[in-house]
C-alpha cells in the first residue's frame, strides 16, 4: 500500500489536478492501445514517467500498478532505470533519476541511527526517483520506505506551494536538530 505526502496545495486545485490525471491517464491508456505509431501500453518507460509525476503518487490510478510494481522489482535487482523516448518533437525536459538514499541523500524524516552501536545515519529508504517537468523539479517519489512498496510522494508541480529541498543536505539539518535537542536535554536536567 502506498502513502502519499501531498501537502500544501488548495483543495479545488487538488480535485483539478487529480481530474487532469484522471483524464490523462486514460487518455494515455487508450491511445497506446489503438494508436500502434503512438506511445504504447507496452512502452514501459513512458508509463513509468506518466505514473511517477502524479501527484496522487505512483500507484493511486489501476492503470499504473502494473508497471510501478514492475519498475520497484527491477530497481531491486539492479536494473537500470527505464527511458521514455517521446519520439520527434518530444519533451527533451522531461525525464527520471533513480537516486540510492543513504544517511547523506534521504528525507530529514527517514533519517534515524542504526547500526551496531546506533552510531551510524540511516535512510528508511531505499530511494528517490525525481521527476523533471520542463527541466524542473516536478514530483519526488521515495520508494522502500518501511518495506517493499510503500512510498512518499512530494509533488512539486503546478499548483504546489510546497518547496522543493534538496535532500544532500537532510542529514546536516537532522544531524543540527539531534545536537540542539542533546544541549536543551543536558542543560534543562
């Protein structure tokens, strides 16, 4: 099952965007399978990218599951991550990084110590796909996060009010926080 982190945003622009997705979706789906010279169902890059930028998350539509679950158990193997080639006169801006988390790139809130002493910054992820819009932060998606399937989507796309961060710099943010909350601990006994 899937959360979804997707905050900051007026509810009728929610209801519109989620209409927008909706009808996208579908209309993706239907022209893959009638369209043989368009984007096809089986175009599983071009899937992947349509279901990551949701802002609902990768799997709220029926239609994605398939090839989200297909893309989680590949980039568990080691696959590489899968392309979209749009074809001429294509969206050259649009594309997918899959990013490893670890206790230096993860969401300061899936940051914790671990280890054998609870010495070492862990992720309670295993990654982050970004999705670029137009060469823009548009959606990221944390995959892995406590156990297989489950992800956090942030949603950075029209509408949003959210703020893009950049998780390089988490851990210093959570390693500043811990440091403040051990001082206020020692000198408040």
């Amino acid at each position: 099952m899937s959360r979804s982190v997707v905050s900051g945003r007026r509810p009728g622009m929610v209801r519109r965007a989620l209409r927008g997705w909706s009808l996208a979706l579908v209309v993706f789906a239907g022209a893959s399978m009638f369209a043989p010279g368009m984007a096809r169902a089986d175009d599983w890059g071009c899937q992947v990218l349509l279901c990551l930028s949701n802002p609902g998350g990768p799997e709220q539509y029926s239609a994605c599951v398939p090839p989200i679950e297909k893309l989680w158990r590949a980039l568990r193997h080691g696959d590489p991550f899968p392309i979209c080639d749009f074809g001429a006169g294509g969206s050259q801006g649009a594309f997918a990084t899959n990013t490893f988390a670890s206790g230096s790139y993860c969401r300061e809130d899936l940051l914790h110590w671990g280890g054998s002493e609870q010495s070492e910054l862990l992720c309670g992820a295993t990654a982050a796909i970004n999705v670029d819009i137009d060469n823009q932060l548009y959606s990221r998606v944390w995959w892995g996060v406590a156990g297989a399937g489950s992800t956090i989507t942030e949603f950075y796309g029209g509408g949003s009010v959210q703020v893009p961060y950049d998780p390089l710099q988490s851990a210093a943010v959570f390693l500043q926080r811990t440091e403040q909350q051990s001082s206020f601990g020692v000198g408040g006994q």
